[in-house]
C-alpha cells in the first residue's frame, strides 16, 4: 500500500490487504495516512485533531472492513507542526498504523 499511495498513481487498487481508493494529489500540502480499529467515533476523533491544529482538510477518503479502517487525509499547506499532529495520530488508542508523506517547502 505504501508504495501505491507514494507513487503519481495514488491507488490502492494492487494492495491485497485494502479495499481501493483513488486520491488526488495536493503537491503542495502533508498527507497523513492512518489504519484504525474499525469503532464508532474513530474519524470523528481523527479530525478533531486536524480541527485541534487549525488545518484546512483539502480532501479525505476513507475505507473500512469489519476489523479495520484506514484514512488517507491530505492538507493543502506545509505545516509547520506535522510532526507533532502525526505524535498526536499515532497517540490515539486505536491506531494501529501512521505514516505522513511532506512536501518539500
């Protein structure tokens, strides 16, 4: 999956363990990437935070089986503070999984 969301493509169409998704590519902005315990309220806290930090979300797309759902967010700014909204994400009791993939500013 890693390597379908860094490419141009921006697909999880080869990844086996996913379900797809297609995203669009913001060049000058933060993705971050997260896979979650599928539980009520999950997304709602994830954006909480990006609410918590003041980010303009440019696009989401999220996908989810019975067990796990996984969110592909992507900002449409270099933050300054990635680091630490990824420290945050990665906080959260039922995160299993982050990444965040930057921009060169």
């Amino acid at each position: 999956m890693q390597s379908s969301l860094n490419s141009g493509v921006h697909s999880t169409i080869l990844s086996p363990l996913f379900a797809e998704i297609h995203t669009l590519h913001h060049p000058a902005g933060t993705r971050f990437i997260q896979v979650q315990k599928n539980l009520p309220g999950e997304l709602g806290r994830l954006n909480a935070i990006f609410d918590e930090h003041g980010v303009n979300i440019a696009s989401q797309h999220y996908q989810n089986d019975s067990e796990i759902g996984y969110v592909v967010l992507e900002e449409d700014h270099h933050l300054e503070d990635a680091p630490a909204l990824l420290k945050q994400i990665q906080a959260m009791p039922n995160t299993i999984r982050t990444q965040m993939l930057q921009e060169a500013a």
